[in-house]
C-alpha cells in the first residue's frame, strides 16, 4: 500500500527539512515500510499488511510533517564558507571497494570492525586533530562507554533526543532470573526480545556523545583556570531505528572532541579559532565541503523553539562534505556554543564575576574518513599533498 500526501510548503524543498522527516518517519508510523520525496509529494510505502484505516494513517503522517515544518519556519540556514576542490578521482562508492577488501565488517545494525587502509586515515585525521588540541593546551582525558540514565535526564538529552537513547541493563540480582535466561537462551540463542522482564533497572546509557562525560566530570566544581579546554576520543552510541546507512549512519561511531569552559566570549573566540583551522586545513587539502550553519536532530514534538533558537543564536555550525557519488552533503564535523545550558545543569562554577558557559567542536572520523575516500579515492596515500601523508602514512597502535 501507497500513500501520496501532497505538501504546499515552500520550505519542503529543503533538504534539512526532508531529511528530518525522513529519518522520525519510522517513530512516527509503525506501519512505515519505505518514504522518498517525489516532487513537492511525499510518498510512503506501507509493510504488508499494515492496518486498514489508511485514513487515520495518512492524517498521522500529515499532522507529524507538519510539525516538522513549523519547526523549521523561523531556520534560514547560512553557507558560512565553503570549498571547491578535484574530484576528478572521486570514487563511484567507496563501500563497495571497503566491503569486498574487508576493510570494513557490519558485526551488528550499524556497527563495523574498521581495518586496513580505511582504520589507518582514521588513525592519521585523529593524530592531526589530537596533536592541535594538545598543542592549544587542552587536557587529555579517557572516558568509560556509559554514563548513569540519570545524567541525560538533568542534562535534557532525553528530552530533545530521546528517539536515539541507548539504555543498558544487567540481570537481575536473583538466581531466579539468571537461571530463566540462561533456560531461555539455550534452546533459541537468536530469541531474547521475550527475556526483558528478567533485566534490572536501565541506570546506565551508552554515551551518544563525547561532551557529556566531560560534563559529568566536572560535576560541582569550581573552575579556577579560565579559559580551559579539554580533549578525549571515545566511541559513541545512537539508537538510529531504520536510517542506518553505511558510514553515512551509524549506531556505533568513533568522534573525538574538544569542550572548552569560559565566559561566553571566551567560547565564542575559541570557537571561531578551531573553526578557522579547520577551515585552513581542508582548503589546503582540497577538500569539496561547506560549513554551514545548523541545529540540533531534535524529535520532532520538541523542536520548534529548540530549533528556532539554536538558529537565531548561531550556535551550532557544521563542516559538510560532499558525498559526489550521491550528489549530497554529509556532516563530518561541528563547532558548538551551549552558552549556560550544560554548566547549569552540572552545577560547574568559576570563580570569575561573568558568568560561566561552555562549547565543543565533534569530529565525526567514520564519516571524515567515508568522504574523503569519496573525493579522492580508495588509495589514501595517493591523496592530494599533506592528505596522503596523514591519512596515508604507517598505521599507528591501537588507542
């Protein structure tokens, strides 16, 4: 079954706007099978044997684009710089080349063990961009996988992200349950769904970012060398439902981050000198991108004002690369300002009169690394100048 929904909306040609209600889509409609964009249209494809009240279906789609549209009327966003660079080695699909050297194997939904060629460009990007944060004087730190529920609960992320929230549990603490799973999984080792009732509280998530361990720990301090920065790479975790698509999307991705504390001038300056490199950086190696500005993936019932503000603010800009086998941008970096909203929630002082705020910049290196392979090739020591010798270069140990 097909449903055909007209849009009369300017801002639907939009591809920030389309994307959005294309990745909620899945949360929105259970019966969801597949969506695209015909035109100003919407088409969406329903599973087989979806509820027969097709009416009810399409208001629902129609009431949830709208809301997605109204959360966007008041973004306008802004090319702050961009970058034409040769593709004339670009490749038709760097995955293909990837998946069949085994450089890259799917062990779950979005998840890949990472070798070769493509984990040795990843190892190079990250000693670049560790070595500048080093080198501007951030704190190095090492972060654990989890962080209690509770911290995305103070901090808001549940709220405004709670579609990709990932929760952990272990058994509960009785033999009882031990012995009911083990008796379960025994005889039907792909069946667990039925199990959940066996499972014990959801006190921990897996960190859908690097930030947020930053934050945790620096619970309740006070801050008395300002401006500071701080530096650490960990893996990161987004529940992404049916969006995942190969290093485009990922449920399991590695970033490295950079999160500074000071007065909101502060940040703003440090903010625009790591962009500044950056930017520096990638018109040097010939990179085809733009930096953008942007929002937030928030859920769609809590976007408007979210969304709105975050754009009038200024306060997140994204690096994009362009993708020239699919003729699309794809995000690989971000430059943020969160002004008083983390420090507040953590109850992070400084022993300054002004007020306290924060920011980070996120490099996103599957998705770095996915681009580049896209613009210059499946080779990294052929790519152009300085390029080829950080991502090309001797393969470096594990971190």
């Amino acid at each position: 079954m097909i449903i055909e929904i007209a849009i009369e909306n300017d801002r639907i040609s939009d591809p920030e706007v389309r994307k959005s209600i294309l990745e909620q889509l899945p949360y929105v409609c259970p019966e969801y099978s597949n969506a695209s964009f015909e035109g100003p249209g919407l088409k969406v494809w329903l599973k087989d044997g979806a509820a027969p009240d097709h009416a009810t279906i399409e208001q629902t789609i129609r009431d949830y684009v709208e809301t997605v549209l109204k959360s966007f009327r008041r973004v306008k966003p802004d090319i702050f710089h961009q970058n034409a660079g040769d593709l004339t080695a670009a490749s038709t699909e760097p995955l293909d080349h990837l998946l069949a050297t085994g450089q890259m194997r799917e062990l779950a939904p979005g998840s890949f063990l990472l070798r070769g060629t493509l984990r040795q460009a990843i190892e190079g990007l990250d000693a670049r961009f560790r070595d500048y944060a080093v080198g501007r004087g951030a704190r190095e730190e090492s972060y654990p996988t989890t962080l209690p529920t509770s911290s995305f609960v103070e901090n808001g992320y549940l709220t405004s992200f709670p579609h990709h929230a990932l929760f952990v549990a272990a058994v509960h603490e009785s033999k009882e349950s031990i012995d009911e799973l083990v008796a379960h999984v025994r005889p039907r080792p792909q069946e667990l769904d039925e199990s959940h009732a066996k499972f014990g509280p959801h006190a921990e998530m897996l960190a859908p970012t690097v930030c947020y361990h930053t934050f945790e720990g620096l619970r309740d301090d006070q801050l008395d060398q300002l401006p500071m920065e701080i530096t650490a790479r960990n893996p990161c975790h987004r529940f992404e439902s049916r969006n995942i698509r190969g290093l485009e999307r990922l449920r399991t991705f590695t970033m490295r981050e950079i999160v500074f504390f000071g007065t909101q001038a502060d940040c703003e300056r440090i903010r625009q000198e790591i962009m500044g490199d950056f930017i520096a950086w990638f018109d040097a190696w010939g990179v085809t991108y733009r930096v953008i500005s942007a929002s937030d993936p928030f859920f769609a019932t809590s976007a408007s004002g979210k969304r709105a503000y975050q754009g009038a603010m200024r306060l997140k800009f994204e690096a994009q690369c362009l993708l020239p086998h699919l003729d699309k941008w794809l995000s690989v970096a971000s430059f943020n300002l969160h002004q008083q909203t983390l420090v507040g929630a953590y109850d992070i002082g400084s022993n300054t009169p002004d007020p306290l705020a924060s920011g980070c910049v996120g490099y996103g290196y599957e998705r770095m690394a996915y681009a580049l392979f896209a613009q210059f090739g499946d080779d990294p020591a052929k790519w152009p100048g300085e390029l080829g010798q950080i991502a090309g270069g001797p393969e470096r140990p594990d971190h």
